[in-house]
C-alpha cells in the first residue's frame, strides 16, 4: 500500500496501474500526445468550440477548470502511487517535492511524443486497458484478493 509507507514498488501490480494511471492522465487532461492543438479539424472543434463563445473572464473560468482538473489528476495520481508515510508535515513535503517531478515527467512525455496519429489513439488507450488488466491480474494471483 503505498499511502501507508509499505514498499509498493516491489509488486508488479503497483507497476501496472502507476503506468495505466499515467495513460489516463495523458488522455483524460487533453495533453500532445494525445490531442493535437495543431490541428483545427471537427475533432478537435468538438471540445474547443464551445470555448469560441466565450470571452474574458469566463474564458478565464473555463481555462481554469482545465487547469484545476490537471493539478486534481496529478495530485491523484502522487497521493496513490508514491509512498509517504510519516507525521501530516512529512507528507506535505513529499507532496509538494513530487508535484514538480510529476510536471516534468509530464513535459517530458510530450516533448518526447509530440503528436500521435488520430487512429493510434484507440491502440493506446487499449494498452493502457491491457496494463491495468495485467495488474489487476497479478494483483489478484499475488493474493491482493
């Protein structure tokens, strides 16, 4: 369990669904890899044409829900897969220390895959469904259950 301070990183379950939370992260928040802001095709209109009759500060609010949904993603998945333990002040650092890694990690990804092709999507989210499969799967063969 990782919020308990146990070592979570020995078991491949804990592995599996660090990296499939990963993917979701990519695709919930609308991040590159997964949507091109290049392309102003009817897909990417679907979601950022609602925005076009907004202006100021309700522009602003709506640009803000993205933002928070982000950090509400990123905090997630740092208070489920990292391991803190410890007094209240112990765990806020590492919080605060991990945030910042987990931006970069972020930044990295999409600098590294900058733009993914509209019919991989499918197949990427389908690996991330395999992941979360297979770490289900060990979890419950490891005696999780």
């Amino acid at each position: 369990d990782a919020a308990g301070g146990a070592d979570p990183w020995g078991q491949p379950a804990h592995w599996c669904a660090a990296l499939a939370f990963a993917l979701v992260v990519l695709a919930e928040t609308g991040r590159q890899p997964i949507d091109n802001p290049d392309t102003h095709l009817e897909l990417t209109m679907i979601h950022e044409g609602p925005l076009l009759e907004y202006a100021g500060r309700d522009l602003a609010y709506l640009q803000w829900a993205a933002a928070a949904r982000h950090w509400v993603m990123l905090v997630l998945g740092a208070e489920l897969f990292l391991p803190h333990g410890g007094a209240f002040w112990v765990r806020l650092a590492t919080l605060a220390a991990a945030l910042p890694l987990l931006c970069a990690a972020l930044a990295v990804t999409e600098t590294w895959q900058a733009k993914m092709r509209i019919l991989r999507v499918p197949r990427f989210l389908a690996a991330g469904a395999g992941i979360a499969l297979l770490g289900l799967v060990s979890w419950y063969l490891g005696g999780g259950a």
